[in-house]
C-alpha cells in the first residue's frame, strides 16, 4: 500500500536573480497563494535553449502551498516572471514523515 499523500504541494521555482525571487514570494505569500516561500541561494545553471548551451546564475525558491491553490500560484507566478518559460515544477508531499502540524499550517495559511 503506498504512502498517504497530503493535501500540500511544494512548487520548484527558479528566478533570473534574488530580487525578483522575492518579489514573486512576497506577492505568493502576501495573496495567500503560499504559506511560505524559501529563497535559496545562487546558484548555476547550465542548459540548452534556442540551440545554445547556456550557463546562467538563477536563484531557486521552493513555494509551500496546497493541492487546491497550486494551479493559481503556478499562474501568478508566470504573470510576474520574467521568462517565456519560467522553471516551475510542483513536487507532492508525502503525509508519511512529514510533521502534521506543518502541514496543517500550510494548509491553513493559503486560500484555497
């Protein structure tokens, strides 16, 4: 029998630079879109896009939120980054392990 899942989801999110990863944490936060929102520090990316193999500096955060309200924090912050196609994957989290009291404030601390 596989593990129970929560209700919670984490969004990876990487922005251009520390500036604008607070911006959108903030917005995220402050529209109860997020619970809470970890910015990380710099770090380097290498990648292709449009045939090129590019090495960038980007600042990834990780947004705490819900099932329910993760589709609406994955399009606000696709309104207010600034790349064509921002890096925004959702991870589910496992209630197995994990603290349900932090889950629960999570939960509470979005609208959803």
């Amino acid at each position: 029998m596989p593990p129970e899942k929560s209700d919670i989801v984490f969004l990876y999110v990487t922005a251009p630079n520390a500036e604008i990863a607070a911006r959108l944490a903030r917005a995220l936060v402050e529209e109860k879109l997020a619970a809470c929102v970890n910015i990380h520090g710099e770090m380097r990316s290498i990648y292709e896009w449009d045939g090129k193999i590019e090495l960038k500096l980007e600042t990834p955060i990780f947004v705490k939120t819900t099932v329910a309200a993760a589709d609406k924090a994955r399009d606000r912050i696709h309104e207010l980054h600034p790349h064509e196609t921002p890096c925004i994957a959702a991870m589910p989290i496992q209630q197995a392990g994990s603290s349900q009291a932090f889950l629960d404030w999570i939960a509470s601390a979005t609208n959803a």
